[in-house]
C-alpha cells in the first residue's frame, strides 16, 4: 500500500493558477492577492513534494519540484511589477 501525496488544489497542468484569464490587473491590492495565492499554491506544492519523498514516490516528487519551481518563477514575476 503506497500513500499518495495530496493533490495541489487550483493548479492546471502548465503550473499557472487558477482562474487567471491573463487580463492585466493594474491595482496595487490586485498584485497583492494574486501573490498571496501563488504563495499559498507554492506552500501546497513543497508539503505535498515532502509527503511523495517520504512516501518513495520520487516521480511524484520530481513533479512537484518542478510545479513548485515555476511558482517560484512566477512569484519573482509578479513581485517584479511592485
């Protein structure tokens, strides 16, 4: 029996969040809120990367790297717009 690491709520496949439709938001609170959830999203993403390591589950852990790496990314993007 293998445990499986939780899945990282409101991430599509290509790592973006959720429900971003790309329009420039322009507003200082904006920024804020958007970086408050690639943070949470990255918090997520490095729980769930540790539960897959001590879990063996060194794909899913490599995947999860890689997730929590592009909203890294993509955090340094968006804080770059201060």
């Amino acid at each position: 029996m293998t445990a499986e690491a939780p899945k990282v709520g409101a991430i599509g496949g290509n790592g973006k969040a959720g429900g971003s439709d790309g329009s420039g938001g322009g507003g200082g609170g904006d920024i804020a809120a958007q970086l408050a959830v690639l943070q949470q999203q990255k918090d997520e993403a490095e729980d769930a990367m540790q539960v897959a390591v001590d879990s063996d589950d060194f794909d899913e852990a490599d995947r999860l790297q890689e997730l929590a790496s592009s909203l890294a990314d993509q955090i340094e993007a968006v804080q770059a717009q201060l």
